[in-house]
C-alpha cells in the first residue's frame, strides 16, 4: 500500500499536498493545534524528496521540474484557501461586487500559492537526506514567508510563528530577534522530526531533537524570565497614568449609504457605550469605520451632540474618511477630536488594502466596471508620514486595521510607549478572520515592548501589555466598553531591521552547500 501511494503521481503532486497545506491551517487561532506543523512542514518534505526521487525514475517522462512546483502550489492552494477564506466575506455587503466571490475564492488562494509553488521548485532539485537540507529548506520557507510580506504591497498573514499565538511565555524572544528571525526558528523547529526518518546514526538523530528540545525550552524559559522581570520592573518604576483610556466596540453592522438620520442614531448609540463622565479625564477609542462613509468636514455638523455628552477632560479618537483640497486626495484617517469638535492629531492610513482601498490599475478597472470593496468610488491615497500622537507622556503610534500586520511598518518607530490600532473586523463576518488578525497584534505589542490598545468593530478590542498578554478584552459579538488605567513607560527605541534574520539565512545556506558539495 505504502509503494503505491509512493510511486502515484496524483497522491504527490497533487492532493497530499492540497491536504497538508489545508491541515497546516489548523495550528493557527481560532484552534491553535501548533503541534500539526510538526507533521505536516516534515511531510511536505518528504513529498518533495519522493518527487525528486520519482522524476528521474518513475516520472521521468515527466516534467521534472513541472512535478515539484505543482506539488508546491497546491499545497500553497490549500494553505492559503483554507486561511484566506474569509476574504471573500468582504465582497458580501456590496451587490455590485457579488459576482467576485467564486474569483476571490480561488484566485487569491491560487496566486498566494505560486510563493510555495516557487519555494517547492528551489528547495526540491537540491534536497536529501541530511540535517544540511532541512536548514536549507528552513531557509527558503522563511525566505518566502519574508517575500510574501514585502512583494506587491505584501501580505503576510499567518507566518509560521503565527502558530504560537497563544502562547505568549515563548513569544518573547521576538522582542530580540526581530519577528522574520522568529519565523525562521519557528520553521527549523518544526522540520526536526525529518531526522527521524533519515539513515542517519541514532545518536545522531539524538542529539538533533535534543538540541531542538533544548532551543526550545531555552526560548521558553527566555520568555518566563522577560514576562517576570517585567512584572517586577513595572511594580518598582511605573508611572501611574492620571488619563483613563476607554476602548467601545458598539457592533454595528456594514451598511453603506447612511442618512443623516441613520449616522446620528449610531452616534447617539456609540455615545452611549461610552458612557462618558465629564469629571474623569478620559480618551475614548471608537473603531474605525463606525460613521461608514462621511468624511470628517460632513460630521462636524454633528459637533453639538458631542460637546452635549463630552467634556473639556475629554479626548475622542475615531476613524473617518478626510479629503485634502490642496491635493485633491481622499484619505483613510484616524483622527483625535476635543469636545469642541476641534482636531487635535491626524494620521492617514499608510498601508492600503489592495482592492478594499485601493484599486490596482484604477483607470482600466474602473472602465470595466470594478470599484474598491469599501464604500464609495475612487480610491484612497496613502499617507506619506507615521506620525505620532504625543499626548500627555504617551507616545503613541497609530496605526489603522491591517497596518498591525507588518512587522517592517514598526522599525522606525523612536521613542512609542503605546501603540493604538482601530480596526472594522466586521468586513470578517462570522469566520476565522477576526482571530488570527487580533493574533498579530499580540506579536507587535511584544516585538516594541509597547503596551497595546485595540479597538475592532465585531473582532477582539482589548488592552495588551507590552509582553502581548490581554489585560481586558471585548470578544466578537460583545457590545459595550472596557477601561484601563495604561502605564506610562519609558517607551520602545525600536531600531531593528532583518539584519540577524539575513545573517541566518545566508548561515544556513552556506551550511547547506558546504554539505552538499562534499563527496
């Protein structure tokens, strides 16, 4: 049985790796199996190393080549399908734009393959079975992940080290290491086992997993220390903050087009979550997109309600749409507000959506009928400046929705002592999208040693510390408010870049073709 699904081409060039790629996509929230890219990253391997095998025997009628990036994309195909589903939820609130669900649904799936497909043909034609080729092999997935994240605006949703999400005591070390040098450890971790099924010398495959388990345990135990050390630190040198912070999640639904009468009503609604005391200095966090569609110059019409319900104490940031009429450009802006209404700090979005905010090729798009997925036409400009909101002694960097998700948006990041992240995770629906997006923030608040406040519209608003674990939280579905008395810190002096993770890289393939070459 075992030599027949060896030698089947359609078993390994095709649906094993649809199946493994599909079965990796567990490890990450909202289950958090990470243990199954113990088996599944191994047994991609080997499949690899049985078509290599296979092509110059079996398949050698075949395209070599051809075989290793078929088996790579459609373990791609199914990686990125099975955890990129919810995309097609976004296309959902907009009628014109219902007819591209089935694309999205196999489309983005099928282009974010070609990264493993790619992968799968560099790491294929040089394998075998020795510990150099699963350095190697490491090196090229994460190289991927890495590219991924930076090519075509860059998406790098669910990297391997995702897959600790929840388990923050071994998270720490990326405080350290940089997050792309994190993945790297996370991917060489989880091809170890491949040692096993080599014919290597059992006191060699020993000491291997041993030294896994060692890297393993020391990160753990890395972790322990940093998370204690910080406990103590903040006890002997915290500065308490005067300033209440109050994040509301009010659950709105997506509607586009909203009244006069309909925008009042949530704002009426928002208000009352926040419910506000005059006497208590307070900053409100409201998500982004709660007045869907009205620019910031249209709501200062509104301005008496909140100057009825907030006070001089008070400090209210939101996000809303803003037009520069120097520029003619439209912005997607989080904006801080007095209780006059009066603008006190603006930051425009950096990091657009590719077809949510923006559209790619816009003038040839738009003729064929397209728009972007969020409401109204046209696009959205990036901001050209990170900006921070300095108030009081917090040094906060804003940073709107998907923005959370690059680590690279968080290197020149002098001197932040908070991060604040508006998000409308109602665009997820009801699927896996709103857990594995509040997943990246917890790797951001411990990547800058920054605490972290997340306000989300039907996802996870919470208040983190700076080691990424929740302090408050207001789950998906869950309606109202949650405060916190944030600390002042002395405040990240983030100036890592990929430096260790390029030394890494090119470490492991040095390793690899010295191996390699040897007779």
């Amino acid at each position: 049985m075992l030599k027949y699904i060896s030698n089947n081409r359609f078993y390994n060039i095709f649906l094993f790796p649809l199946i493994l790629g599909s079965l990796s996509v567990v490890s990450f929230e909202p289950i958090g199996y990470t243990f199954i890219n113990f088996l599944t990253l191994p047994l991609f391997f080997l499949i690899l190393l049985n078509i290599k095998k296979k092509s110059k025997s079996k398949y050698r009628k075949k395209p070599y080549k051809l075989n290793l990036f078929c088996s790579g994309l459609f373990f791609g195909f199914g990686f990125f399908l099975a955890g990129n589903f919810w995309i097609s939820n976004s296309l959902s609130f907009d009628k014109n734009l219902t007819f591209l669900i089935p694309f999205a649904i196999i489309l983005i799936p099928l282009f974010l393959a070609l990264f493993y497909a790619t992968a799968a043909l560099i790491t294929g034609i040089f394998i075998k079975e020795n510990l150099s080729s699963i350095l190697f092999f490491s090196a090229i997935i994460s190289t991927i992940d890495y590219l991924r994240g930076v090519m075509f605006t860059g998406f790098p949703w669910n990297s391997w080290a995702y897959s600790w999400s929840w388990f923050e005591e071994f998270l720490q070390f990326v405080r350290v290491s940089g997050f792309n040098t994190f993945n790297l450890i996370c991917v060489s971790l989880f091809c170890l086992p491949l040692i096993i099924f080599f014919k290597n010398k059992i006191k060699t495959k020993i000491s291997v997993i041993t030294f896994g388990i060692l890297i393993f345990f020391s990160l753990l135990l890395y972790g322990n220390y940093s998370i204690n050390k910080n406990k103590r630190n903040l006890l002997e040198n915290e500065i308490q903050s005067p300033i209440l912070f109050k994040i509301v999640s009010p659950g709105f639904e997506i509607n586009y087009g909203l009244s006069e009468k309909e925008v009042i009503n949530n704002l009426e609604k928002i208000i009352k979550y926040s419910e506000p005391n005059k006497d208590i200095e307070t900053v409100f966090i409201w998500p982004e997109g709660v007045l869907s569609g009205y620019y910031f110059n249209e709501l200062k019409e509104f301005k008496d309600i909140i100057k009825k319900n907030f006070s001089k104490k008070h400090v209210i940031i939101f996000g809303a749409n803003t037009f520069d009429s120097t520029s003619g450009k439209t912005y997607n802006s989080l904006i801080a507000i007095n209780n006059d209404f009066s603008k006190l700090f603006q930051y425009n979005k950096i990091k657009l959506v590719p077809f949510g905010e923006f559209l790619p090729a816009y003038n040839f798009l738009e003729k064929i009928g397209l728009k972007k997925v969020t409401e109204g036409y046209g696009s959205f400009s990036p901001g050209n400046k990170k900006n921070q909101f300095i108030y009081k002694n917090y040094f906060i960097t804003p940073v709107i929705c998907y923005e959370i998700i690059f680590p690279e948006f968080f290197y020149s990041n002098k001197n932040s002592n908070l991060i604040l992240n508006i998000s409308e995770d109602a665009w997820f629906g009801k699927s896996i999208g709103p857990h594995q997006h509040f997943a990246k923030a917890k790797f951001r608040a411990i990547e800058n040693d920054n605490y972290l406040i997340r306000s989300a519209n039907k996802g996870f608003s919470a208040f983190l510390d700076d080691k990424g674990q929740i302090i408050k939280i207001l789950k998906p579905g869950e309606v109202g408010n949650i405060e916190f008395k944030v600390p002042i810190t002395e405040g990240s002096k983030n100036t890592k870049n990929n430096l260790i993770f390029f030394i890494l890289l090119f470490t492991y393939t040095t390793i690899f073709l010295y191996f390699n070459n040897e007779k």
